[in-house]
C-alpha cells in the first residue's frame, strides 16, 4: 500500500490535461464561497457529512461505478477515504476555530510540497527542472494571495498543527491514489472512497444537527458542494492523478485559492490588493513550469 506510480503521461500537459486541471481549480476553488453559505444556517460537522454522502450517493447511480475492486485493493481504499476526506475533512473545521481562512489557505497550499516529498520516497527519486521550480514559484503566490488576510483573525499553534497535519494526509493520499485509480479508473474508486469515507464523518456530522438550523439557500449550497465540489470533483481529481501523477496533479491547490479569491470579489465584494495580484501571476507561472515535460 505504502507505494506510489508515474502518470501516464509524464509529457507536457495537452488540452485534455489543462481541462481536467482548470476543472477542478474552478469546481474546488467555488467551495469556498459555497461553505460560507453553508455556514449560514448548518454547524461544520453537518456541511462536511453532507458533502461526503451526496458526493457518494451521486457517484453510486453511475452504473460504470459498480465496476468490482479486488479484494487485495480494499486496504489501499480504506486508506484513502480516511487521508484523503476522513481525517482532513474533519481536521479542517476543528482548526478554523483557532486559525483565520488565509492563513489555512495558505498552509494548504503546501500539499504539492509534502505530495512530491512523499512521491521522492515512494519512486526514490526527487523533482528537477520546471517541476521542482514550479513549486516554489507556486508556493510563493499562495503566500502572496493570502498575505493581506493573514492579519484577520486569531492564529494559533494548535490550529496551524491540525492544518499541516490534514494537508500531509492530501499529499500523501494523492500518493496511493494514482496506482488504484491507474488500474480500476476513477469512478469506481472515488465512489467506493466517498462511501467509506461518509462513515467515518457521520459522528461528526450527527453531532453536528444539534448545533444546526435550516435555510433553504444553505441547503442548495451544500448540494452543489456535495454534488459537484465533492462527487464530480474528486473523480476529475483522480483522473488527473493517474494522467499526470501526485506531484503534478497536487499543483492544483495552488490554484484554487486564485479561483476564490475572484469569485469573493465578484459576488462577496472582497478587496483585492496589488500583493494579491502578483500572487496570482506568481501561481500561473507555477502552473505552467509544473505543466512541462517531467526531468
């Protein structure tokens, strides 16, 4: 299990590849604005439960989902409903008690950084060229986006420790994900993980109605995250996983912070400041560096 593969396609990124890449920047990156709404009416726990079942109960109507996993696999997917929704899913919420958003962005936007070291020791060999180069350029725009926030809000050690520990779980997730996915496709794999993974957050999400009420536009939110953020989304991530491999594909969360930040100033009236600018410029350049042919 502790095992990972190349992609497939370890050439430049083609049209398919940028697809799949700005898919899922746009589909994940409209999270956020979705779970602000979300919070509006329903406690963390609830969101998170929710997302994680209609993402699975959507997936699961897909007949080409029912496709059979050999039983010697189920311990790769156990594995990785737990690492890469179970435990991160519920650390997230916990750790935004003691931490503001742009500071959780930002940590977050270490996951290609822990993806390509865990992927160093799984291949034994370490990211050159473009790639590597990509992935400081990238970094250093998710700080540059996220640094005019960082002073709101109240930063602690225990809720930046939950938020690096959930993000080494996604780099290490998107690790194993790519030989599973690469032998079954995505359907059958991400509908499997999200079921599994809708049970290890029901405690979380039934404790949570206590601490709930209701709003229909609260509601339709949490559906579309739960529906395109979690379902669609994750068989979009795992597809690009097994094309382009974990370190390519985990690019993505540099991203998805931009994505945000242009939907909180069309629809939240958010402000944006010319450091936030350069940041953005800063994580295209990574994109494209991580897009080019692998060393």
């Amino acid at each position: 299990m502790l095992s990972t593969s190349t992609g497939t396609n370890q050439g430049a990124f083609g049209v398919a590849e940028w697809a799949l890449f700005w898919s899922i920047g746009i589909i994940w990156g409209s999270s956020f604005l979705f779970m602000a709404i979300g919070l509006e009416a329903f406690s963390p726990g609830l969101i998170t439960w929710m997302r994680v079942g209609l993402g699975a109960a959507v997936l699961s109507m897909v007949p080409r989902a029912r496709t059979p996993i050999a039983r010697e696999d189920w311990p790769r997917l156990v594995a990785l409903s737990l690492f890469w929704v179970g435990i991160p899913f519920t650390l997230f919420p916990v750790a935004q008690q003691w931490i503001n958003s742009a500071v959780t962005g930002m940590l977050n936007g270490a996951m290609p950084i822990f993806a390509a070291a865990i992927a160093s020791v799984m291949l034994g060999r370490l990211p050159r060229g473009a790639q590597l180069t990509g992935l400081v350029v990238g970094f250093a725009g998710v700080v540059a986006v996220s640094l005019p926030s960082m002073g709101e809000g109240d930063t602690q050690a225990l809720g930046v420790s939950l938020v690096l520990l959930a993000t080494l779980c996604y780099g290490f997730a998107v690790n194993i994900a790519a030989p599973i996915q690469q032998r079954y496709g995505s359907l059958p794999v991400m509908a499997r993980m999200l079921g599994l993974a809708s049970i290890w957050t029901a405690p979380y999400g039934v404790v949570g109605l206590l601490d709930s009420s209701f709003a229909w536009d609260s509601l339709a939110a949490v559906a579309a995250a739960g529906v395109f953020g979690t379902g669609i989304a994750f068989v979009i991530m795992g597809t690009l996983v097994g094309k382009v491999g974990s370190t390519r594909a985990s690019f993505i969360t540099y991203v998805i912070p931009v994505v945000a930040l242009v939907l909180g100033v069309v629809f939240r009236n958010d402000r944006v400041t010319a450091v936030a600018l350069g940041g953005v410029v800063l994580v295209i350049a990574g994109a494209l560096l991580a897009s080019r042919r692998e060393a």
